[in-house]
C-alpha cells in the first residue's frame, strides 16, 4: 500500500505537524513524531496501567508503521529490544522478517543501557 502526498499531509494535519516539503520529508516528520510520542509516553507514565484507549493507539500505530514498511516508505529503522516485561504486552508485530520483507538489512546492533537497538537500513 502506498501513500499519497495528500494522505501524508492529512497524517500530518491530525498530528498538528507541518505539511510542507518533499514525500519523504512529510514521512520522516510522521516518523519522527510517532518516535517522539512514543518516548514521551513510556518516560512520562511508566508506572501507569495501559486502558483499553491506549491498546487501541498503540494498535493504530503499528498500522501505520506496517503500511509504511509495506510501502517501501522506510529507509532506515531502529528496534529497540526491551528487557522491561509488560503485564499485558501488546505485539506490534515488529521483527526481523517483516523488516527483512520490506528490503532492510540488519545494519548494526548496539548496547544502550539494558537494551539492544538494532539499526535496519536499505
């Protein structure tokens, strides 16, 4: 599935973000954003339970990051693989196969504290 400019800037709309430049600068700024919120969250609320709304956002974004991935949208990746166990985890369906499929090579892997991030690029 791939995106149109107009979709993109819609994206960007419901993110309060700018919708001006290139394709692949409306899609790293969505990226970027959806990096953001995502930090924000777990160092904001770490010790708060996940309601039925944010299982549901957490969804959402993982379509998104799928959609992009089969879109041939994404250049480069960073997956981060947690040793925090979650009571109720919810699986994005992230992995090496998917990412694989969508044409990254596993770049590199790095120590960040007690995780491992793995760089994915084209």
């Amino acid at each position: 599935m791939k995106l149109t400019i107009t979709e993109l800037k819609d994206i960007l709309r419901e993110l309060d973000l700018t919708v001006s430049g290139r394709k692949n600068e409306l899609v790293e700024r969505i990226m970027q954003s959806q990096n953001d919120s995502t930090v924000l969250t777990i160092e904001e609320e770490p010790d708060r339970e996940e309601s039925e709304d944010d299982k549901l956002n957490n969804s959402e974004e993982a379509t998104t990051i799928h959609a992009f991935l089969e879109a041939g949208l994404v250049d480069e990746f960073f997956l981060v693989l947690s040793t925090v166990e979650h009571a109720e985890p919810v699986d994005a369906g992230i992995n090496a196969e998917l990412l694989s499929n969508a044409g990254l090579l596993r770049f590199d892997d790095k120590k960040w504290g007690d995780e491992i991030v793995q760089h994915w690029s084209r």
